[in-house]
C-alpha cells in the first residue's frame, strides 16, 4: 500500500496496427482498469499507436513522464512488425540483451532448430537493465523497465503477464462504486447531478444512457477511494432523483 491520500496514477498504450485497422478489436483495456483500481491506481489515459517505431519511442517517453505507471500491450511476438522491445530499449537509451532463463525454457519447448528459429529467438531480447514478466502460458516473457510495464497483446497472455505483477506495483486506497439505474433521459437529472457533484469534487460522478424494454433511462455512477464520502454523495443523488418523482433503483456490485 502507498501513502495514503495520494493518487496513483497509470496509462495504458495499446500498439499495433492491426488494433487502428479495425482487423483485431482491444479486449485488455478493461481487464487492466478493473485489475488496477483494485490495486489503488487509476487508469487516467489510453492510447492507440501504430508500430512506428519512432511513434512507440515518443508515446513512452512522453507517458512515463506525466504517469506513476505506463503499460503497452502489443508488439511483442516474433514477426517482422513485432517491434515494441527495440522501440523501448530506444526510449530507454540502452540496447536488447538475451534473457537467459526465457531463451533455455524456449529451447527446450522447441528441440527442433528448425522450430526455434531467429523469429522465436527474437521474443526473449528484452532492454538491457529490464526485469522479465513471466508468461505462464506460452513462455516468452514480458518485462518492465522503470516504470514502463510491456505486455503481450493476447488477452490470455496479456492477464497471465498482469497477474505476476501485484508486488511490483505501489497502489493508494482502492476505488470504491456505487450505481444507481433511474429511468429518466440524461437530460432529466443533468442539472441536479451537477449540483451534486459541485458538493463532492473529488467523487467522480458520471452518468451513462440506456435504453431497455422500450424506455430510456440513465445510469448513475460514482466512484471514489473514501467510502463514507462516497455514501454520502450516493445519498444525495438518490434524493436529487426522488425530488424528480421518480424511485432510484440502486445496483449492488
């Protein structure tokens, strides 16, 4: 746990022209926001990049300067585009060394040299200095060097990789919701959710439309890291919304 009160903070880089394309759709930014407010960091940032190997080198550094933590997922695999970890090691100024462990354990799920080949090799180079993220399910590592955590695109490999990491990272208070479902339009509650959240600044209220069987409602989010504040202002949207003539229906997470 970090010192109390303080908010960490991440960003998540997304890398792979396949994800900009539309060909292959991101199924890892939620998994990390869930996995990290449970942590105590907040995801503030995602961003999507090609693999431009000067695009990944500029996007890190202008990332790691401005977030606690910064995760890429993507580019790590052993085609010809696969260019993440020379991008980081350029970022970091330093060069790709073999990471011994990972080579050995590829070595030996691969007997055959023609099966363990240059492209396969490739995958256990990591930034001189870096530290390995172990992959339980397909061997090649991930790695983090300062506070850049580089993780393999895949969904399963992506959360096997994350999963190893809850040592490493140094998270505040969690992040706590509540959601309350009205069936007004968002334009219904816009003013008094205004009010509301004048009355609690650091809660973070958000309001998200619905349609359902033929009626359009809104729901009502709150998240924050104090639950007796968090109480309280999921008190007063509740009454802001009675005061509508209409019952909230609170969800229990």
């Amino acid at each position: 746990m970090g010192a109390k009160g303080r908010d960490y903070t991440a960003c998540l880089i997304v890398i792979g022209n396949e994800i900009l394309s539309g060909r292959t759709q991101d199924a890892n930014l939620q998994h990390l926001a869930v996995t990290l407010n449970g942590w105590g960091v907040r995801l503030r940032e995602a961003r999507v990049i090609p693999d431009i190997d000067q695009t990944i080198v500029d996007t890190v550094n202008a990332c790691r300067a401005s977030f606690d933590y910064v995760f890429t997922t993507g580019g790590i695999g052993p085609t010809h585009d696969d260019i993440t970890a020379a991008s980081i090691a350029k970022a970091f100024g330093v060069g790709l060394v073999k990471h011994e462990d990972s080579f050995r354990a590829m070595a030996a799920r691969y007997p055959d040299q023609d099966d363990f080949n240059a492209s396969r090799q490739k995958m256990c180079f990591i930034p001189e200095g870096a530290e390995a993220i172990d992959n339980s399910v397909s061997i090649a590592p991930g790695f983090q060097i300062g506070n850049v955590f580089v993780l393999a695109g895949v969904p399963s490999i992506m959360r096997a990789m994350l999963g190893t990491l809850r040592h490493r990272i140094v998270g505040g208070d969690p992040v706590q919701s509540r959601t309350v479902n009205v069936f007004l339009g968002e334009g219904a509650v816009a003013e008094g959710l205004a009010a509301v959240q004048d009355r609690f600044p650091e809660t973070d209220i958000g309001s998200y439309p619905f349609y359902r069987d033929g009626v359009f409602g809104t729901s009502l989010v709150l998240r924050d890291t104090d639950p007796a504040r968090l109480d309280s202002a999921l008190v007063e949207v509740e009454a802001m919304v009675r005061s509508l003539g209409v019952e909230p229906q609170r969800i229990e997470a």
